[in-house]
C-alpha cells in the first residue's frame, strides 16, 4: 500500500461531507486483491486502475512474475474480474485502465513475458505491462458490454509523482530538456487526472468502450517509436484475447 494510504485513516470525509474510505491493496500480491475485492459491498460505478511501478529494477513475485508486469497488469486484471459482479450491478459501470506512452516501446512478448531468458530491461518491462493495459480495455469492453461496463484505457502524461522514484534525476532533466521533440513536459496533478476524469464521468464519452485517449481524446495509430498516440500491436483483438487466457492462467495457478 502506498505512504498516503499508510498516512490516512480508516475513514475520511470530503469537504462536500461525502465518506472517503481507505482499504490496504497490494497489486503484487493475489492474496490481498482477493481479500480487497470479497471486502467489497454494493454496485461499483468507477473503477480506475492506477496503481503502478515503472522502470524499477529487476525483482520478481513469490510465483517468478516479474514485477512490473505482475503489479501494472496482472494486480489491476485480478482486482477487475473480483470486482465484476460489483460492475455489472451497477448498471453503465465504467473502467479506467491507467497506461503510457511507453507501451510504444514493447508489444508483450507471450514467448516470455517475464523475463526468463531474454536480458531484463526496466523499459521494456514497463512498456510491456503498459500494452498489457490498454490490452485489458480491448478485451475487457468487448467480453463486458453484455453487462454495460464501458472500458478504455489512457496516457495520463508526464506527471511529477513516486512512480519516477526508480529513474536517475538526470535522466528526467534530459528529458526535459528535450522540450516537445520527443522529451518530457510536466501536467500538474489536475491536467495528470483530467483524461482519467473524462473516461470515468464524462457524457461526451457514453458507449465508448476498448479505446485509449490521451490529452481528453481518442489516441491515433502510430508507428512504435512515436512520441504520443497508440500502437496497434496495443489494440490488436486477438493479442488481447491470448493475453486474456494467459492472465487467467497465471492467476489460476
């Protein structure tokens, strides 16, 4: 569980007067998305799956998974598929599944997902778990519709957080310093959440579902190595459909 879950109590009330409950959650670990999940009571209207960890280095889970993999993609499939029934009560339920413009430097690779024999690389790692997850929407918004659960995946953009905890500051500031050809610029903590927002809440959106979005609109398709828009191998039905069966298998096991 992150610090600021650490850091709040059990409950917390909003300046609006609306309840805030905090729950532990460890993406990396089955045991407790099952726990979270079977702790939930009543229809579920929103979910966005945020959590992550980037370019960390080499570690694995219990099973072997590799981490980034097992917390970006297989920790939010697992607390999707618990919280199902929860979704489908709730009647135009909408799923949010948190990706990056670093799925450009990875399709996943089902010959070996985790890293067993080819070199492990914190990059490729991370844009792997990130096609996993605009993946997920592909596949998710086709098998849930039946059920009304509208599911789409996004860039959020370059927002200063933890999740840069792992990468060398100078690495950043090169980035930065690269401007708009291809480097890094800053969103503050309400242009980082707006797109999330859209997805989650916004009418403009209504019946849109397997898509990703960045900057409040649909992404175009782009040549792997682009600096914005979405790969295909991202989008692919029948990628989706393997990395389906593979996530369930693993969490299966």
């Amino acid at each position: 569980m992150a610090d600021a879950g650490r850091a709040a109590p059990g409950t917390a009330v909003t300046a609006e007067g609306a309840p805030v409950l905090v729950a532990p959650l460890d993406l990396a670990d089955r045991a407790s998305v099952a726990a979270f999940a079977a702790g939930w009571e009543g229809p579920l209207h929103i979910l966005v799956n945020n959590a992550g960890v980037m370019a960390c280095p080499e570690a694995r889970t219990p099973e072997g998974w590799e981490l980034q993999f097992a917390t970006n993609h297989l920790g939010h499939f697992a607390l999707a598929m618990g919280l199902h029934p929860a979704l489908a009560a709730a009647g135009g339920a909408r799923v949010v599944s948190v990706s990056s413009s670093a799925h450009l430097r990875s399709a996943v690779v089902f010959d070996d997902i985790h890293f067993r024999e080819r070199p492990y690389d914190p990059w490729l790692a991370y844009g792997q778990s990130k096609t996993a997850n605009v993946l997920f929407a592909v596949e998710a918004g086709r098998r849930w519709a039946g059920d009304g659960i509208a599911v789409n995946a996004l860039m959020p953009g370059g927002i200063p957080t933890g999740l840069q905890r792992h990468l060398d500051p100078d690495y950043i500031e090169r980035r930065r310093a690269l401007g708009n050809s291809t480097g890094m610029t800053w969103k503050n903590t309400e242009q980082g959440a707006a797109t999330s927002v859209l997805l989650a809440a916004s009418p403009l959106v209504e019946g849109v579902s397997g898509r990703y979005f960045e900057d409040n609109q649909e992404a175009e398709i782009v040549e792997p190595g682009a600096g914005g828009g979405v790969a295909a191998y991202a989008l692919d039905p029948e990628a989706a459909t393997l990395l389906w069966q593979v996530s369930v298998d693993l969490l299966g096991q």
